[in-house]
C-alpha cells in the first residue's frame, strides 16, 4: 500500500508565525495568557500547555505583568484594547490574510458602504471582522442566506480566510442581485487555504481512501474533507494516528494524505508512520 502525501498540507504561514511568537516569548521568561485557544489543534494546544501556556476566555482574565497573545484569528478592536490596558505586555499573532479582510472592512464601513462577509458567523475571525465594521458589515453562510439581506449600498464582499472558493463566488453572485450599484468582490480566502484545497483535490482523486489530519472543529480542516469527499468518497478526518480503523483501509492500494493548516509535523509524521505499518501487514 502506498502512502502519498498532497503537496501542501499542515502549518500555514499564520498558524506558524503565532506559534513562534508564543515560543519566542516563553524563551524570554514570559508568562504566557492566550486569548482563546492559540490555534485550532487540541494536541498542539496540550505541548504548549506542558511549557506553561494558558487560555483564557476574556481580557479580564488578564492583568499585571503577564504577556497576553491575540490568536491567529484576530479579535475585535474593542477587545484589544481591552487587553492592552489589562496586559504588561500584548503580543499580536493575528494572522496577515485575517488583518487584510479587517482593513477592508473597516475602510468600506468608514466610507459609508455595507459589507457582507461570507463564512461562519460564530467564528472569532468572523466575529473580529465584524467588529471592525458593526454597523454595516452582514454575515452570510452561503448564497442561500442571501435573501434575507436588506437592501445594499455599494458592498463590499470579502470571505473568511478559509472557505471553499465556490461557496463564496456563489454567494457574491447572490449579493449582485441586492446591491444598488456594482458589488467590490475581494477573494479573501488565503492562498494557503486555496493551495492546500487544490492540492488535497488533485490527489484525492488518485487515490482509495484519503485522510485529512486536524481539528474536528477546524474550519479549514473541514473544508479539505468537503474537497475530498468530491473525489474520493472514503475519506476521513482524524486527528490523531490512534483514530486509523485499518478496517477502512482493507483492499486500498493507495492512501492519500493531507492536513488542515493547524496541524504540526510532528503530528502529520506519526499518522504516515501508522499507515505505513498498516500497509505493510
């Protein structure tokens, strides 16, 4: 059996730049607060754990000379100021693509136009971005949530950083029809969300049965499920070696694997190393 790995899978570039950042500051003596859990992958969470990082739920958990650390999903601005005012010391791991689609959504509010972001209203990206434009910005799943937006002046339509592309083209379609002048369509989804969802469809394709390694509560990691069930229908979520069922694998010649963008290497290697030996008995 044959296991094949999609040619982009696991940490993204925001995802590995907040984990540095919390380790640069633990190897200066600092005490380490997140706000929320610093990424979305419970076995990453629980090695930073073992150094001395804690979560925390809100600002006020917060005070005097503890260094507090805003995730790579972002938060509102009313929240980190909060922090910053609680905090000897804040450190900003909001990831790039996420600041952009704040950017955005801050100058259209500011210039009197609405926005509609398309992706999970409960996410804290979604909730951050909506926090930098509360009175104009409108939170859609899908085009099917569409119809019940009011009327719209000039939008803005941008997407949470990891969508399926067709999902937001979709729903930016439906905006138009809302709209009382042409819709500005910005394409926020990541490049590495974009890279790893093309990559895992190509392979998926090639292959028997596929696994994508991440959170079960990943937006990400879901979506790459989503694109690899398109092309092969045995395909599984798991997030640690321990959840293979060899049963899965019985008559599979080749296994595809890929990971959300959460997902540490160290992880990704111990998933291989067990099909591996699965393949070989």
């Amino acid at each position: 059996m044959q296991v094949l790995l999609a040619e982009e899978y696991g940490f993204c570039f925001g995802v590995e730049r907040a984990v540095e950042m919390v380790e640069d500051a633990l190897a200066e003596g600092a005490t380490v607060r997140t706000l929320g859990p610093l990424i979305h992958n419970t076995q990453e969470i629980q090695r930073l754990e073992a150094e001395g990082v804690r979560a925390v739920d809100a600002p006020g958990e917060v005070s005097g000379e503890l260094t507090a650390v805003i995730r790579a999903h972002g938060v509102t601005p009313e929240v980190q100021r909060e922090l910053e005012s609680r905090a000897g010391r804040v450190i900003d791991a909001t990831c790039p693509f996420v600041t952009k689609v704040q950017k955005l959504a801050e100058r259209a509010a500011r210039e009197g136009r609405d926005v509609v972001v398309v992706g999970n209203p409960d996410h804290p990206e979604m909730i951050g971005v909506v926090g930098y434009a509360p009175a104009r910005a409108h939170v859609v799943r899908d085009a099917s949530e569409v119809a019940s937006l009011p009327p719209l002046h000039a939008p803005l339509i941008v997407s949470q950083t990891t969508l399926k592309l067709s999902t937001f083209l979709e729903a930016a379609e439906a905006v138009r029809a809302k709209a009382d002048s042409e819709p500005q369509v910005v394409n926020t989804i990541c490049s590495a969300t974009r890279d790893r969802q093309d990559a895992a469809r190509a392979l998926a394709g090639q292959v028997d049965a596929f696994y994508v390694i991440g959170g079960k509560h990943s937006s990400n990691s879901l979506k790459l499920l989503s694109v690899c069930k398109e092309q092969c229908p045995k395909s599984f979520l798991i997030e640690t070696a321990d959840e293979i069922n060899v049963d899965d694998l019985a008559g599979a010649e080749r296994v595809g694997v890929t990971a959300g963008a959460s997902t540490p290497d160290w992880l990704i290697k111990q998933v291989v190393a067990r099909l591996r030996e699965a393949g070989e008995k």
